[in-house]
C-alpha cells in the first residue's frame, strides 16, 4: 500500500468526547492520508458528527489528541481548524442561493481592486478564479455570474469543494455529500470526489452512510457505532460482505433476518 | 447591455412611470410641466428615505420609523436653531442622532434577536409620540433671519429652478447603487439578506452588517427630514406620517424582494417617482387627495399578487445580470 510509506495529514489518538453523562465518542483513533479517500461510516447517532465538529474546531475533545502533519494541535474555533488546512463542506454548504457563483465562491473573502478600505470588489477576477476552480475538479459553466439557487446539487456540491481548496483545504471533510441528491446528481458528486482524489496531494474524509457510494471511491474505511470504532482498514483488508455486516452497526444479518421473520409470522 | 437592461424589473418600474408621466402629461397639459420641479423635490425627499429603506430590506430586515425619525430628527433640527446653535452645528448634530437611533434599532435586532418589524412598529410610535409631546401639536418654523443662511439654502434651496435635493438624491443613488454592487459592504448586506446562515458561516459579521443597515436607513430618513424641514422652514406633528409605508410601497414596486437579498437603490427610488406621479395627478385633476391612499394600496396589492406569480428566484437571476 503507497500509504504505508506516507506520513498521515490528520491523525486522532484515543479521542473521547462526553457530554455530561452522555459519551458521544469513546476513544476513536484514526489516520487520514494525502491522496486518499477516507470514508467515515455509521448509522444515525454513531459519533460521526460529533467526529466531523472536533476536527473543524466546533469541538474540543475531553481527552484525546489530533495531530496535523504530526503536530499536536488544539483548535478552539472553526478559524483555527481552517488555518491548519482542514475545510468543512457541511450539508448546507454555507451558500446563499440568490448570489452568484462568483460572489459566494470568494463570500468573506472577497478580493478588492485599489485600497481595501474602500472595499471595491474585483469581480473580474474573482469571476475568472471562480470558473478556473471549478474546471479543475470537472464543472464547466458558462458564466461566474450564475446564480447558484439555478444550479444542481451535485454542482453545488462541486462549487462548495472548490471554494474550500482553493482556500488552502489539504483535508477535506465531506459531510453526507450525496445524501440529498438525486442518483444522477449523487454520481456527479462522486466523480467530483475522484477528481480531487486523483490530485494525489489532497485528504478527504467522506462522511456517508451509503456503503456502495463508500465501496467506489474509498482508498481505508473507519466504521463507528455508538461512539466506538468496530471496523477499520483499506479496501484490501476489508471485505465486500463485511462492509454490510459492520454498516449495520454490527448485528449479525442473519439474527435480524430472524426477527423480521418472526414479526411477520406473528 | 440593452437586453440586460430590458430583463431587469426596474426596467419595467422605468417604462411604467415614463408612460404614467407622459399620460398625466397629455391629460392634464401645461400645468403638468409647471408642477414638475415640485413634483422631483416630493420624489427626492422620499426618495432619500427609500433608498435607505431598500438596503435595509435586502437586508432581510425592515425598518418601519423611518417616516417617525424623519419627523423627529428635522424637529430637533429646528429646536437646536431655535436655540440659537448654528445651523451647520445642528445639522451635525441631528445626523449625529439620526445615526445613533439607526444603530440602536440595528444592534437590538442583532444581540437580542428581535423581529426588526415589531422593533421598529414600537420605535414608529415612541418617535411620533416625543415630536407630538414635545411639540404639543404645534408647528416649530425657522426664523427669518436664518432662512438665508448658505447651509439652508444647499439643502433647501433651488439651482437653476430645480430644488437641490433632486441633485442630492442622485447624488445618493449613484453612491448606494455602487456600494450595493460593487463593493464589500453590499456583498455582505446581499449575503446576510439571503442566507444568514451561509453569511455567518463564512465569516460574515453579520451584528455589524445589521448595525450598518439601519444606520444608514435611520440617518438618510434624518437626513431627507432635515432637507425638507430647510425647504419649508417648518415641521408639524404630521410632518412624514405614514412615510415608512410609503417608502415600502416604493421599494416593492421597484422590484426588491420582502424576503431579503435581491433588490436594487435605484428601482427603489423609481418606485417613489411611480408613486409620486401617481399622488400629484390625483392632485392636480382635482381628485380628492384621500383617494392617493387608496391608489397607493391598490397598486401595491397589484404588484404583490404580480410577484406571487413571479419565482424568487426569477427575481434573483434579473438582479445578477
């Protein structure tokens, strides 16, 4: 495996988070490598959001460390998570529909003609990078100035990918990206993923709990349930039919499928 | 360019109210042209008042004072004169209010999360209610002997037989229109009316943009209060009553969005020029001027069940172009 010789871009060690009583994560450790996809998987309340929000400063964890390039690192804004390199894309893409592709792509961080005080917007240039950028990772559209409440979601989903790297992402953390999407749109998504993939020099954990969408684009898997690591690995280590079985948090199919059956006959 | 242009709703508010002028212009005659300068200075006064109320609706907010402010801002105005402080001294001081009423409404809306409609509905009946108190209902003038002073007579007085202000709101289009468009602060106030969300996310401070909104809202109303209190050397209790209602209207009719995020300063302002068209043929063809209210709401509902049938998001791809 070429990662094994390679340096991980984020590594979390033993990191546990409580809530009061509650524990939302009990000690996950997992290694996250350029050039790969990372697919970060688990049902509803298994500790993948709570996972997402401490790597993008929203969280700190009770105990734990995160290293980036194998520094230790203590984020306690999203802003911080930024600066070293890590770019959320959440479901909601923090997009405003009504503006154009342009202005949210460069929205926060627009760049000026003259003195910035003034604030004059170079939309020119912001245009061109916009479009640039988006090109790079397989979206052609014909103007910058497109509003992005006419666009797909699956080029939504390409617009908010786009902005992150440009804006210095080396770990990209995809939260459910195909989730909302219709199946061609989920497709789109998932050629973007590759695209980046194929960059070689970018990280990306995807969040999802759709395992064939994970099957065709992850390089290592890390399965969670109630807080904890059940499964991890590469695609090599880990099999086809295992994938389900630790999907489903676990349960053995054959037990479930007994007591499907036995509801039915009752 | 010329498609852009005719794709846009303000193209449409511009040919309506040029086919409104040229109508009124044929059915009343002469006396039309000879109403025209005082016809633009009504225009510019309100329209001062709407270009503030546009940014702060595309905003997503509304400020419903403005028309109190304007009332309450050009007494004080008057008061300070009265009280033998120098006009320009004054004039400072009551823009320095108007700016300090604007940023309290916006700071109370951001820190408290307060619905800037009901907000500004109170601040509408505590500002009508200071200039009712303080005035005890009778109107404050400007003596005589400094009606001539070269303050007043910017603001108030005529170049050329065009009153001033019409040069000043141009002035004031011209000024917003770029910074709604081209530049950072408009971005934000666009982003933080769409999404305010998305705005956050991205680093947007979205307190300030508010801040910023209804400062500018309640300083221009100030400001057209002052202008107009220059030009009639006067203020009544019922000076601009109503006027926040009017200034809505205008921003409806000129295509910005109720829902915050798309809209332009200048359609806004050929919202007021539709409206105010509209109040002096009434005027003029000897209509009883109580049936300008019932125009004004007519109108309005037209234009509201219009854009029901319009998507917002139609709306949007017009702004952008």
């Amino acid at each position: 495996m070429k990662a094994e010789s390679m340096t991980p871009v984020v590594e979390l060690k033993k990191v546990v988070k409580k809530f009061g009583p509650f524990t939302a994560l009990n000690g996950v450790s997992l290694s996250v490598y350029p050039g790969e996809v990372h697919a970060l998987l688990g049902d509803n309340g298994a500790g993948k959001s709570t996972l997402i929000k401490i790597l993008s400063g929203v969280f700190r964890p009770t105990t734990g460390e995160i290293l980036v390039d194998e520094q230790e690192v203590g984020f306690s804004s999203p802003r911080d998570s930024a600066a070293v390199g890590i770019g959320t894309v959440y479901q909601d893409l923090a997009m405003a529909p009504l503006m154009p592709v342009s202005r949210n792509f460069f929205l926060g961080r627009e760049l000026y003609v003259g003195p910035r005080w003034l604030g004059i917007l170079d939309d020119k240039k912001m245009e061109q990078i916009a479009l640039d950028e988006m090109r790079k990772i397989g979206i052609n559209l014909k103007s910058a100035r497109q509003i992005v409440g006419t666009m797909s979601g699956g080029q939504r989903q390409t617009l908010a990918i786009a902005r992150a790297i440009y804006f210095g992402a080396k770990v990209l953390i995809l939260d459910e990206p195909t989730s909302a999407l219709g199946q061609k749109q989920q497709l789109e998504v998932l050629k973007t993923i590759m695209r980046v993939r194929a960059r070689g020099n970018i990280a990306i954990i995807f969040i999802t709990h759709n395992e064939v969408h994970a099957q065709l684009t992850a390089d290592r898997f890390t399965f969670l349930s109630l807080g904890e690591v059940i499964g991890q690995g590469t695609k090599a280590d880990i099999a086809h039919d295992q994938i389900r079985h630790l999907m489903a948090g676990g349960v053995e199919m054959a037990d479930l499928e007994q007591e499907l059956a036995g509801i039915a006959g009752g | 360019m010329l498609k852009n242009l005719t794709s846009r709703p303000e193209a449409v508010v511009a040919a309506t109210a040029l086919a409104l002028f040229l109508v009124f212009w044929g059915l009343i005659g002469e006396a039309w042209l000879n109403d025209l300068p005082s016809l633009l200075r009504d225009v510019s006064w309100l329209g001062i008042v709407a270009i503030g109320s546009a940014i702060v609706i595309v905003s997503g907010e509304f400020d419903l004072s403005v028309g109190s402010v304007y009332a309450f801002v050009s007494m004080i105005f008057l008061m300070l004169m009265q009280s033998g402080i120098s006009p320009a001294l004054a004039f400072l001081l009551s823009m320095a209010l108007a700016c300090s009423i604007g940023a309290l409404s916006g700071y109370l809306v951001w820190r408290f999360k307060l619905p800037s409609l009901l907000l500004t509905l109170g601040f509408l009946f505590v500002y009508r209610g200071l200039v009712e108190w303080i005035t005890e209902g009778f109107p404050l003038s400007i003596a005589e002997e400094i009606q001539s002073n070269w303050l007043l007579q910017l603001l108030g007085g005529k170049t050329l037989g065009l009153h001033n202000s019409i040069g000043i709101c141009l002035v004031l289009v011209l000024f917003y229109a770029v910074a709604m468009t081209k530049a950072r602060f408009g971005n934000h106030v666009h982003a933080v009316g769409d999404s305010e969300v998305a705005a956050s996310a991205n680093g947007i401070p979205v307190g300030l943009v508010k801040v910023k909104v209804f400062t500018i809202g309640a300083m221009l109303a100030g400001f057209a209060g002052v202008i107009s209190a220059a030009n009639l050397s006067s203020v009544s209790t019922t000076t601009a009553s109503a006027m926040e209602f009017e200034a809505i209207a205008a921003v409806v009719i000129g295509g910005v969005s109720l829902l915050g995020g798309a809209g332009t300063v200048w359609g806004a302002v050929l919202g007021v020029f539709t409206l105010i068209t509209l109040k002096h043929a009434l005027i003029l063809m000897g209509v009883n001027i109580f049936a300008y209210q019932i125009v004004l709401g007519v109108v309005l509902v037209g234009v509201v069940a219009l854009k029901g049938v319009v998507p917002k998001l139609l709306a949007a791809e017009w702004v952008s172009k």
